[in-house]
C-alpha cells in the first residue's frame, strides 16, 4: 500500500463514519451489516423497520455484533410522530398535548419512559425533541409536534424532555434549527425561506434551543430553511448559521445532524449535478456532523456515490480533512451513553425572560422562576420494567399517557348526547407522520356501544350527511381542519343539518367553527383520543 492510498482509505473511513443510512425491512441486510463492522456510522430506523419491540432489539443486537458503538437512531416524538407504535398509533401525548398539560414533571416523565423505552430497543439517539413552535396555523410540517407557541413555556419543556430522556442514557437531538413553525412551505418537497430576521429568531424560535442546550442535550439536528439574514444557503449548508451561530453564539459541542439530505429542499436544488453528494460534503463544510439520509433513498449504491465524493472533496481541497475527522468523531460519540446522572435543571437565565404574557394556544405559564425536574414526580427506576416493553392498561407508559392527555384536553360544556354518530374525518397525513392508524370512533364505541362511526372523505360526504340528518347527535374528528377547506366546509354543513354537532379538534386547536360544543386534545395519540372519547361518554351518560 502507498502513502497515497492509505490517505485514502483513511478518508473514505472517515466518510463513511459520518453516514446514517436507512434501509428496507424488518432485520438488518447483509450490505447494511457488512458496513457496520467497516466503519459506517450508523442507521436510522423507520417504521418500515418495526414489528414490535422484541423485533426492533434483536434487529439493534445484529448490528452491535458486528460493532459495539454504532448508532443506532429513530424519530420517536411521541404523539403523531412515531415509528415504534406506527401500525398501532403512540401510546405518549405529543409535545402540544404535553404543553397544554403545562407540567414539566410529567413531560420529563414522559421524556424518561420514551427513552428507556428506546434504550431497550437499543436506540442509542432519539432524533426529538422538536424545539420548534407553533407559530402559523398555515405551517404544513410542525404543528401538534411542537410544544406550544410561547417560546418561554416551550423551552421549559423542551428542557424537561432533554433531561428526563437523556437520563436513562439514550441521547435526545433538539431540531428543526433554528426552528420550522412560522415557515409555510414543507421541506420534504421545497425549501422554504423562513419570513425571520436573526434579532426576530433570537427573541422567539431561538429560545427553546438555549433551553435544550442548558439542559444538555447530546445532538441538534438542522433544518432545511433558507434565513436571509444568513445567507442564501439553507440552514444544514450555512456555515454562518452551524459555525457562528450554533456553536459560536450558543456554545453549543455536541453532534449537529442533518435533517434527511435526500429532502428536496436540499437535495432538489444542485439542477443537474448529483443533489445528494453534493449537499453532502456542503454540509460537512459547513460544519454538520452526521449525515440523514435513506427516508426515501437507501442502499449500498447509494453510500458508495456519497462516499466517493466526499473522499473526492478532500483530494481537492473543497473540504478540509481535519474537518472530516472532527465529524466523524462527534458522529461515533453517538453510539455511545455518557457516564453520568442526568443534567442540572437550567436557569431562567440560560434560556432567557419572558415578558410574563400568555400561550395563547395552551394558556400556559411563562414566569415560573424554577423549572421543575424529574424528581419532582418519582417514577419506578430506568431499569424497572414498568418502562420497556408493552403499553398495557396496567403499564407505567399507559397510565403516564393517559395522565397527559386527560390533564391537556380543553373542553366546552357538551349537550346531552344520546347513541351518537362518530365522523371520523380523514385528511393526508403529513410526510413526517405518515399513516399511523387514527379516529375517535372505535375509543367510544368500546365506552358507549350504541355508537355509530363512519369515516369520511371530505371531499365525498354525501353519506355522512344524509346520516347527520337523522342522528340524535354528531362528533365531527377532525384534524387541523382550518387548513382543509372541505373539512371546514363539511363542518359547517354539518352544524346547519344538526343542532347537537360536538366538533373534536386532534390538530392544532383553529377558530370556531360555530359547533355546539368543543373538544381540543393538542395531538391524535391513542391516550389523547381516549380522553376525548371519556369526555363524550360523559355526555351520553346524563
């Protein structure tokens, strides 16, 4: 071997360190395997990779095999993002269920049973939270996935998730930096250009990113949004944005993972040349570390051709070798649990001080001068099993989900319901949802058997109405329906055709649409559904 050729290959090692690949099917290929004792970095898991979560440990306990740190990463928000519970639907409230709760000890809770959780499954990096906010009701990607939209409640409760997730030694990765809820646009298919000068940005999306990074969190993962006050690049290829801000003004060390590169916000905008090798070794430059990439491409081929030019970029000078190895190693820390007992709860001052006014989503609190911690609610311990394994009825992740939901759920009084008609109303889930089993029908045909559900097409609901008609009462389940006009519209021909319409909201809560009643669960979980259901139920029993 010559000089230059181990150069070589020691480059190609290092490039290939800082990939996280998906792949298809339910236990590791052999490409997949064979790269994992190579050196490849690690893998993201999605929910065509689950069964259950004996079959997600044994497919992590493959891989261990063949290396002992590789990093294993899934996204596993809770609530409508989830990929262990995608056949079945998350047994955790989401983050906006958990901010209309408004308790910090129970979302660190739920932070801590998520993340022994995912530490049985042999998730070494969970790609949550979002410390984005809710900030236009026109936003397409965010919503629910956020914790509110007071950027001083929010940070409380990004922080309070870090730290009771990182507590049982599975790494949490605060994203979308520098936050995605005021964009309108979804960076799986465009690039958005977020409408927020840097100031704006450091008085509000900023705020819950101080707070993870107080809290200590491991990973921060960037967003494919353009920020003109920085520069024309997108925020994972905008050394201004990685370099000075994130790690300059906010002091943060850890990992910086990049948001699939494969998203065409990204990858879709290089013309002609190769998109995705491309925004790879551009966001290596500009000074991310790991790698996203096979939500929608995967494969070996795939690998090799990133591979090729980052090593290619290296031999030419476009990316510094130095720079690579910096990446390659924050990316394999990864793979690893700190040894140590969890975080300090951090300070106002961390985070900033808020001007005392309210959420006015959640009505949440901003000016609490001690943000509560784990210890404040005891829990069994990490290694209990109560955590891991099946959320039954009589599971601690139960009864912690169903304790969320039932505290966040925002309710008008309801009129006397009697054998009511359940409409379930089904939109196109968002791509990073995708389709997780919904609908409020089958949690209140199991409370009240005289019910009767129909799911409904918006866009078709002749039949939906003409049972209207007749129903003594109607619940209409709708999710974000101020952004479906059909919904909206089917809402309000529904309240003309029946006078007793209970409208249940499982999105982002939007106006009135002028329903006898009101239901808001802040999230579509099962425990947020359920608590919906029970409230109904309580109307049907006067």
């Amino acid at each position: 071997m010559t000089a230059r050729s181990g150069v070589d290959d020691s480059v190609r090692a290092m490039a290939e360190a800082v990939l996280l690949p998906g792949f298809r099917g339910t236990t590791a290929p052999d490409w997949v395997r064979a790269r994992v004792a190579a050196g490849l970095g690690g893998v993201v898991l999605f929910g065509r990779n689950v069964v259950d979560d004996e079959q997600v440990a044994a497919l992590t306990a493959a891989l261990r095999a063949e290396r002992d740190d590789v990093v294993v990463g899934i996204d596993e928000e809770g609530g409508d993002v989830t990929r262990l519970d995608a056949a079945t639907g998350s047994d955790l409230p989401g983050p906006l269920a958990m901010g209309a709760a408004g308790d910090l000890a129970l979302t660190a809770e739920v932070g801590a049973a998520l993340g022994a959780r995912l530490a049985a499954c042999g998730v070494t990096v969970n790609l949550a939270p979002c410390a984005d906010l809710t900030l236009s009701q026109d936003d397409p990607i965010i919503g629910v996935r956020a914790f509110g939209s007071d950027p001083y409640a929010a940070a409380a409760h990004v922080g309070a998730f870090v730290r009771g997730h990182q507590r049982v030694g599975v790494a949490a990765c605060a994203k979308h930096f520098p936050g995605h809820g005021a964009s309108t646009s979804d960076s799986h298919v465009a690039l958005p250009v977020l409408p927020r000068t840097p100031e704006e940005l450091r008085a509000c999306e900023l705020v819950p990113f101080r707070a993870a990074l107080a809290a200590g969190v491991r990973a921060v993962m960037t967003g494919h949004l353009v920020v003109p006050g920085w520069g024309d690049d997108p925020v994972t290829l905008n050394s201004v944005a990685i370099n000075e801000i994130l790690r300059g003004e906010l002091g943060f060390t850890g990992a910086v993972i990049t948001d699939a590169l494969e998203m065409g916000a990204v990858a879709g905008t290089f013309g002609d040349t190769d998109g995705l090798t491309e925004a790879a070794v551009r966001a290596l430059r500009a000074g991310a570390d790991a790698l996203c990439i096979g939500g929608e491409e995967a494969g070996p081929e795939v690998l090799d051709r990133i591979v090729g030019r980052i090593a290619a970029a290296v031999a030419d000078g476009t990316l510094d070798e130095q720079r690579l190895a910096e990446a390659a190693a924050r990316t394999r820390a990864l793979g690893t649990a700190p040894e140590h007992g969890g975080h300090p709860a951090p300070r106002r001052q961390d985070i900033g001080r808020g001007d005392g006014s309210a959420d006015t989503t959640t009505g949440l609190w901003t000016t609490g001068e001690r943000l509560s911690t784990p210890a404040d609610h005891p829990s069994p311990p990490p290694s209990s099993p109560a955590y891991p394994g099946g959320g039954g009825p009589d599971s601690h992740r139960h009864r912690l989900g169903i304790t969320v939901a039932r505290k966040a759920i925002r309710a008008t009084a309801l009129p006397e319901l009697e054998d009511p008609l359940v409409l379930d109303v089904e939109v196109d889930p968002t791509i990073a949802a995708g389709p997780v089993p919904w609908g409020l029908g089958p949690h209140l045909s199991e409370l009240v058997p005289e019910t009767t559900v129909l799911r409904v097409d918006a866009a078709e609901p002749a039949d939906a109405l003409a049972a209207a008609r007749t129903a003594a009462g109607v619940v209409i389940v709708t999710r974000d329906a101020h952004r479906h006009p059909a919904v909206r519209a089917l809402v309000a021909e529904l309240v003309h055709t029946n006078p007793v319409t209970v409208h249940v909201e499982t999105g982002v809560p939007g106006p009135d649409l002028g329903a006898s009643a009101r239901i808001d669960t802040f999230g579509a979980s099962r425990p947020s559904l359920r608590a919906a259901a029970e409230t109904v139920a309580e109307a049907c029993r006067h």
